[in-house]
C-alpha cells in the first residue's frame, strides 16, 4: 500500500561521475584556499597587531584594522574589538 513504486535506475555514465569528483575537488579546493587565506591574513593581522602595542604609530593602527576587517570577512566568527586605548 504504502510501497513507491519503483523506477528504473538509470546507470551513472564515466563522464558523470568524472564531473561529480571534479566538482567535489573543487569544493575541497575552494576551503582549503579559504583555510590558507585566513590562516596568512591571522599572521599578519597578529604580527601588526604586536608591533602596534609596541610603537603606537597610527599607519599600523589602521592597518589592523582593515586586516581585522578582512579576517571577519574570511570568517564571519571572527571578532575583534576595535577600541583602542592610544
């Protein structure tokens, strides 16, 4: 009664499953490069973020800032309180 009834299944071409692992490598590839991105942008951010509390220039001050602003896009969990105490 409740039974679907039951199509034919059509058999999965080469070229299909060839798209399907290209897409899938694509997927992979996409985070993996987002993961490296955010990763060097962190770096960065921290090592001026370093030479910034020891110097106070304001040309570092504002590069933090835009390098905390990247890192958020990267990763939207990313946060960073931006008040700053010259």
């Amino acid at each position: 009664m409740f039974q679907h009834p039951q199509h034919p299944r059509r058999p999965i071409s080469q070229a299909e499953m060839s798209d399907a692992r290209f897409r899938r490598f694509l997927r992979e590839l996409d985070t993996y490069e987002r993961k490296v991105a955010f990763e060097e942008t962190l770096n960065a951010f921290l090592d001026l973020y370093s030479a910034w509390l020891k110097t106070h220039e304001p040309w570092l001050k504002i590069r933090v800032v835009m390098l905390a602003f990247e890192l958020h896009r990267l990763d939207p969990e990313f946060e960073f309180n931006l008040a700053f105490n010259d």
